[in-house]
C-alpha cells in the first residue's frame, strides 16, 4: 500500500481560517464532524485513569454519535498528553449529549482527579469533497498511526487556500493505491492559537511512513511539470505557521 512520507506531507497539509469558506462549499445538514479535547493526565495515576477511563467510555460512549476514541500524542510540543475523541456527530446531537444518569459525576469523581490539565476542545468537521477516505470503513483502530498537520493561514491570504486544496487533493486522488487522507476545518476561531484546519493522513503501521510515494509524479501528471514551482510558492505565501503529531490509537482507554 503506497502512504504519503514526511515530504509530502508538508506539501498537502493546508489550512484555513473559518469564514473564508473552504471551497465555498454551502453550509448544510450533511457533514461529518468530532469534537476533541487535549488531556493532559497524572503520570503517576495512568493505571487507575486507564481502568476508569475505560469503564466510562464502555458506558456512555460506546455508540454513535457519541462514541469515544482515545490516542495517546507521540510526538511534538504535546507528546506525552492524551487525545478524548467523540463522534462521528453533528452539532444538534450535542443537545442529547451524555449528561445526565451518572455521565458528569462518573467524569467529574473518576476522570477529573487522574488529568493535570484539561486542555483545548474543538469541533473539526470533515471536508468530505477533499477529503480521501473512501477505503475507510469506520471501525476503530482501523488504521491505528494518525499522522495530524495543523496549518494557521497568513493574514490576508485566505483566498490562495481554495486552489491549492483543490490541487492537492486532485493530486492524491489520482496517485495510486489507497493514500487515506482527510481535511478538517476548525469550526471556532482561537485567536493566536490558530490551528485554523488539518490535514490527517491515517496509517496501519509506522512503517508505511518509510514508503516512497508518486504525489510529484501524480502532480507533474495531473498539473504540468511548469507549475510546481507557483504551487510551492502559493503554499509559503498561503501558510504562516504549521506543526504535526503523530496519534496512536489507545485501545483499552477507548473502551474497547
């Protein structure tokens, strides 16, 4: 199975800020989206927060759209922190979420205690046309190494964005073999914290990331060998500032 390296990952992790309007793409009802929260735990209480944390998510998040994932954070300024993860979902079910029969006191008295820090919580909504998941059936842990790129968009540049996701994404949809790929918008601003979009490439092993991949063939293919060197420029003058993790999916914690 041919996966995206290091490289092209730089290449096809873009953002942008909302409100812009990815692909000016109309806002409607048919969308895929999760809601994420940074976790920070107690290293000295990781047994009893697993055992707990398992419990909970086997109980109130075991069906959608308020299933949970877990992945532990291996890499980056956040390597060591834990990723709480619910959805598939769209924002009306966040009106039915788990709250009451014992869900805020089982997180409050068993949760809370073992987490040093409750960090950021976002609602990421899946851009469905870019996107390239199609080989992706929906079970977790199916591809357990998540390879996440957050972009922040340079002032005034948001009306580059569109083109270049357009490129890119036609780029890896005409490169062979199952290159699993995902864009996910940022749906509230954070002010300097940016993480306007990101970009996710989902992997079954680390060794996948070893693998030589044809995006610049494919790109050369699809676009003309001539206009790489504008593509690249596009993306330095589009893109002020990016970063990546690397995700491994907890088993156990999810509730499995």
């Amino acid at each position: 199975m041919k996966k995206l390296n290091f490289y092209l990952l730089w290449v096809l992790s873009i953002a942008l800020i909302p409100g812009y309007g990815l692909m000016a793409q109309e806002e409607n009802n048919d969308y895929v989206m999760y809601e994420s929260i940074i976790l920070t735990p107690n290293n000295t209480k990781l047994k009893v927060l697993g055992e707990n944390m398992q419990k909970h998510n086997q109980k109130y998040h075991s069906t959608a759209p308020y299933s949970a994932n877990v992945y532990n954070i291996s890499t980056g300024a956040n390597a060591g922190k834990m990723i709480w993860m619910m959805g598939p979902m769209k924002f009306a079910d966040l009106d039915k979420r788990p709250a009451e029969g014992g869900h805020d006191e089982d997180w409050r008295d068993n949760i809370m205690p073992y987490i040093n820090e409750l960090g950021t919580a976002e609602y990421w909504k899946a851009d469905s046309k870019l996107s390239n998941l199609s080989m992706m059936d929906g079970t977790p842990g199916q591809y357990p190494i998540i390879y996440v790129r957050y972009w922040d968009v340079e002032k005034g540049q948001g009306h580059n964005v569109d083109k270049f996701l357009e490129t890119v994404s036609s780029t890896i949809k005409n490169m062979p073999g199952d290159n699993t790929w995902g864009v996910y918008d940022n749906q509230f601003r954070q002010g300097e914290a940016g993480r306007h979009l990101a970009t996710v490439s989902f992997h079954k092993k680390w060794a996948e990331l070893d693998e030589p991949n044809k995006f610049r063939e494919s790109y050369n293919e699809m676009h003309g060998e001539n206009t790489w060197d504008a593509f690249i420029k596009n993306n330095q003058m589009t893109f002020s500032n990016s970063w990546d993790e690397i995700w491994v999916y907890n088993k156990k914690l999810s509730g499995e």
